[in-house]
C-alpha cells in the first residue's frame, strides 16, 4: 500500500472543512498594553509528508502579542492534533498556521514556528513573523530558558 494515498493533503483538508474551528476568549490585558508576550508552544506536532506519507513530527512555537483576543489553549491543542491526517509541507503548514491565527486572532504581532524534528539527516525549521516592530519584551521569550515542568 502507498502511505500517499492514505493522506488528506492540507488543501483538500481546507476546501473540504477538515480542520476543528479555533475558539478564542476575550483578552484579559488592557488593548494599551505593548510589553506583553504570550509564548505557546506544541512539542508533540505531526503531519504527513505529502510527497511520502510518512510522519514528520515538529515544535510548533507561537508568540503573540494579544489586542482583543487570547487563544483557548485546549481548542489550539485540538486543531493541531488534526494534522496527524493531512499532507502538507514544513514551509506550508507552518504560514498556514501563522495565516489562521493572524486572521483570527488579529493580535498586534505574532511569530509563529514550526521546528521540525530531522529526517534524512536533514533539520528544517520554518520562522513566519508579522512585518511590525516586535514587543520589547520579546526577546526574553526568545532565549532559551531552563523549565522547571519538562525538557524539550
């Protein structure tokens, strides 16, 4: 059997309605707040090599400042634990994602990542980010910091 053939490639998925609807909550931060970064991040997400079908498993990191809406952590959860089924590039899938929540979300900036595991000895990671300054704080959630929950 052609693992190919068992995928939904990220367009059909689109066109068809495939993907859970995102759900949001209304920010708890005043909208004059620009010293503010929410830092989200997946380590466990998978889709499908679209040319293959074989898994390809990344971080998907996700930095937003917020204006009026946060993302509900356990929708965010479901929606990408969807692509386990759905074909799609590193480069695509990770500016789709950045295009979902930028649509969605509206936050005043955002950078979204997809850090994808190697595969063939090859490491690819993807950076999308809005063309506006970046939050000053921003570069504290970009340095490496030791968690006290998990080591990733």
């Amino acid at each position: 059997m052609n693992k190919k053939n068992s995928c939904t490639l990220l367009e059909n998925a689109i066109e068809n309605g495939g993907l859970p609807k995102l759900t949001f909550f209304d920010s708890p931060f005043s909208s004059q707040n620009t010293n503010l970064v929410i830092k989200i991040i997946f380590p466990e997400f998978t889709c499908l090599c679209p040319k293959t079908g074989y898994p390809d498993f990344a971080a998907i990191e996700v930095y937003y400042l917020p204006d009026k809406k946060c993302i509900e952590l356990k929708s965010w959860k479901l929606y990408l634990n969807t692509f386990r089924d759905i074909g799609a590039f590193h480069e695509s899938v990770t500016n789709f994602l950045f295009n979902e929540l930028s649509e969605n979300l509206q936050p005043k900036w955002l950078r979204v990542v997809g850090d994808f595991f190697p595969r063939g000895n090859v490491n690819t990671t993807v950076v999308v980010e809005s063309p506006v300054d970046r939050p000053y704080c921003a570069k504290s959630v970009f340095e490496k910091t030791k968690s006290h929950a998990r080591r990733f």
